[in-house]
C-alpha cells in the first residue's frame, strides 16, 4: 500500500520574506501590521503570503501588539430577537473596522455573566459590551475587574448603578408612559401592568412597589415608573392588583392575568414590557374566553414581524436594535482607540406601532 503523504506544514514568516526577496524583519512587520514598511517592500510581502497561502497567527500578534482586533459582547439571551438585532447592529460595525466579535449568552444568570466575562479577560479581547443583569453594588467586581485589566466596558440596553460607564439605551420610562397613556386616551382606567417586581408578597403602595422593582433590572423598573408615571398625569388611582408580581416567566404572566382578568373590576387594557409577558397575556386572555380588542385591549414591547402577523395585529413598541448595537461598538471603538470622551447615556428613541389591539373599553364584558 503506498504510503500517504503527510500534509505539508503551514508556511512560516521566513519563507514568505524568501519568496518576497525581503528581510525576515520586513516580513514580519508587514504581516503583523506594526512598524514602517515601504508600500513597494509592502506589496511584495503580502503578493508572496497569498501565493504561499500564509496565515497570520492571531494570537501571537496579539502578544506582541497587545491588541486582539476582537471585542467581547455578552447579552441575556442570544434567542431573544431583541438581543439578535442587537448583536447584528455591534457585528456590522465592529467588521467595518476590523474587528471580530466574541458573543456569549447569560440566561439573565448573573453568575453567568461574571463567568462569561472571566472567559473574555482571559481571552485579552480589546473591549467589552455588555447587557448586565447587575443590581447590587456587590454584583460589579467583575465589570471593574474587566476595566482594571486595560479593557473597557460599554453597556447597552441597562445601566448600572454604582457604576460611571458609557450606557446606550432606550427611554424605557417615556416610552412606557406613552404606551400607557395611549390607553387612556382610548378610554381605560383600568390598566393591567405585567412582568412586575419579582416579589412574592404584593407591594400593597406604590413605595413598597417602587422599592421592590429597583431590586430587578434597570429596564424593569423603568418601565413600572413610566406606567405609573401615566396613572398619576390622568389621576387615575394605583391599584396593586393590576400588576403582576413574581418569577418573570411566560408561565407565571399566564397565571397573574388570569387573576386580573378574574377581578370583579377587571382590566379593560394591559400593557405588557416583554415578549414573554404578551404571550402568556395572549394564553390568558384566551383561556378566559376572552378576545382582544373587544374585551381586552393590549400593547407590547419590542414590535416584530409575529406582533404584525398576528389577527387582530398587536400595537407595540419598537426598539431600535441594530441602532443601539452599533451604537455601543462605536462608542466601545472609540474608547479602544483612546479618542477623549465624556462618561455618558447614549439615549436612542423608540416608536409605538399603533396596530388592531387597541380599542375603547365599551365593548367589554363585566
């Protein structure tokens, strides 16, 4: 049997500065990126890489660079179609200068996150974009310990207390305050809120409640104050049995609108904060033999093609995802590039698509 031939190793540095004519010095700095090089010398070099098929050895230019031309993103959840627009937005921006892109998904698990961010540390990426679930002053050591290490950290769709970072986010409390008084401009007063503070005892006013959301995400509690914040301009009362309270699943929303819808004073309308949240409000508001939006009017966050599709079609919120992701790589690029900047929220604007869901409460069974 005749024998295999082994298959020839990659082609070095030396043997490119051979074929090129050149030192291996030259060579070498050309293919690193680093150093002067004649454009003529230059040409040459990268004429024989090609012809030999020579690949740069990343890591290795990286240690004698200090510089990965790679940056770090981790989000909540990859699958969320927010996040994906998200990460499209910081992978077009960041390709457009060289740069590759690291993404790691956390579940909304914070000690995911810190492991996530150990692994992009460890890996020496240039800069890190990150949605936190970070609450506490006790839950950002390992944020400063990315920006102890030489890299610097932008957040995108949630600030951080305790932290001065560069931030690019929504007006989560405006846009939920517009939403909210769409619907009482529509007529309702009764206004179910769904994916409240995870509490298990219900917030009996509205301090108790607004101290149990600054416990949750940033975004979370912003949107409770905004939908407030519409309540109070139309003098309308709180009540604390519009709003959902416990585990932010798609199981528990089902579960707290079927008690809302089961008041003896329902809601008319409900205004849901996450895609979870309007689909267990769509289970619910079906299993009650409901329909929307003659007996419930509703409003969602983060408008999708599905929202569009749906019959009758669903008035949401849009965000601009790929904008706020290129956003933050271009601030994240800038502090990479050390050009002087301020600390500062980057804050993009949102849309309300008004759709079919929404309708005066007159029609609704009592």
């Amino acid at each position: 049997m005749a024998e295999r031939e082994r298959p020839s190793s990659p082609p070095t540095i030396s043997e490119v500065a051979a074929a090129a004519g050149v030192g291996r010095a030259s060579a070498a700095r050309t293919l690193g990126g680093y150093g002067y090089v004649s454009p003529e010398l230059r040409e040459r070099v990268l004429a024989a890489a090609e012809e030999l098929g020579y690949r740069a050895n990343a890591l290795a230019r990286s240690m004698s660079t200090g510089i990965t031309h790679t940056l770090g993103v981790i989000v909540a959840d990859i699958g969320n179609p927010f996040f994906a627009g998200v990460v499209r937005g910081i992978s077009d921006t960041s390709r457009e200068r060289g740069f590759d892109t690291i993404v790691l998904s956390t579940h909304e698990s914070l000690d995911e996150e810190i492991a996530a961010m150990n692994v992009l540390i460890d890996k020496r990426v240039d800069g890190v974009i990150v949605a936190s679930a970070a609450v506490e002053r006790a839950d950002v050591a390992h944020l400063t310990a990315a920006i102890e290490h030489g890299i610097p950290v932008v957040l995108v769709d949630r600030e951080v207390s305790h932290l001065d970072l560069d931030a690019v986010v929504i007006d989560n409390r405006e846009a939920a305050r517009e939403a909210v008084d769409s619907l009482i401009r529509a007529g309702h007063t009764r206004i179910g809120f769904v994916w409240g503070p995870t509490t298990d005892t219900r917030p009996a006013t509205r301090r108790e409640l607004l101290a149990a959301a600054a416990k949750n995400l940033w975004t979370d509690a912003e949107r409770l104050r905004g939908y407030l914040d519409a309540l109070d301009d139309a003098g309308i009362p709180f009540d604390p049995d519009l709003v959902m309270v416990g585990v932010k699943t798609e199981e528990r929303a089902i579960d707290e609108v079927a008690r809302m819808l089961a008041l003896p004073d329902r809601p008319t309308a409900v205004f849901c904060t996450e895609t979870d949240a309007m689909t267990g409000s769509l289970r619910a508001i079906r299993a009650a033999g409901l329909a929307y939006p003659g007996d419930v009017s509703l409003i969602g966050f983060d408008d999708s093609s599905w929202a569009a599709v749906m019959d009758p079609p669903l008035t949401m919120i849009a965000q601009p995802m790929h904008e706020l992701g290129e956003t933050a790589a271009a601030t994240l690029l800038a502090l990479i590039d050390g050009e002087p900047t301020t600390r500062s929220r980057h804050t993009l604007e949102t849309t309300l698509v008004s759709r079919a869901s929404v309708a005066p409460p007159g029609g609704a069974r009592r």
